[in-house]
C-alpha cells in the first residue's frame, strides 16, 4: 500500500501563486510517475501534471508556462508551483502515484484551490 500526503492549497486572488506537496510513503516502487490531477464542480477529473522518476514531465495545455512540476525522489515528495493563477484554476487537486511495474495507482485526499476574481 502507499499513503499520500497533501499540504497547500487555499484560497488566492487572481493572478496569485499556491505551491502544493505531496509526499509519499509505503510500497513505493523505484519506477513511478508523481502528478496531480484536479477536478472542479459538475466536471471530470484532469491531469494537471505528472512527473517521472526519470525526469520526465507533462502538463495540460491550459497549466503550461504558469504551473511547474518537480520533485525530490529521496523525500518521495512532488510539488506543484502554481503562478497566475486563474479563476478557471479552481478546483480540488488530487496528488497521484503510479507505479509502473504493478501498474497500481495511489490517491491522496484532495486538497483546494481557490483563485477569485
């Protein structure tokens, strides 16, 4: 099993920046991918961001330029930088573990983000 822990969203005027972690602990494989997906009232869940435990990265084309992934493998955390922030950006953001081998998915809890305009 993996627990993910979430800290760091709230409430920000537009055009405001919110950091969002997310740490990981358990059965955590070497080979993973550490994101966030986000989903606001009456819509689906959307991948924000994913970041690979090679480096790889990936954002949704209406984050790009504005949010920015990264992580720290040895503290199995990722963080999501978010500046500029939108009102369309409000949403709960839910932090994601996949691990590639089992192909298993974790989730944590979901933490919101509020930008008013």
């Amino acid at each position: 099993q993996v627990q993910l822990v979430e800290s760091g969203g709230g409430l920000v005027q537009a055009g405001g920046s919110l950091r969002l972690s997310c740490t990981a602990s358990g059965n955590i494989f070497s080979i993973n991918v550490m994101g966030w997906y986000r989903q606001a009232p009456g819509k689906q869940r959307e991948l924000v961001a994913q970041h690979g435990t090679s480096g790889s990265t990936n954002y949704a084309d209406s984050v790009k330029g504005r949010f920015t992934i990264s992580r720290d493998n040895a503290k199995n955390t990722v963080y999501l930088q978010m500046n500029s922030l939108k009102p369309e950006d409000t949403a709960v953001y839910y932090c994601f573990l996949n691990n590639i081998i089992s192909q298993k998915t974790y989730w944590g809890q979901g933490t919101q983000v509020t930008a008013s305009s």
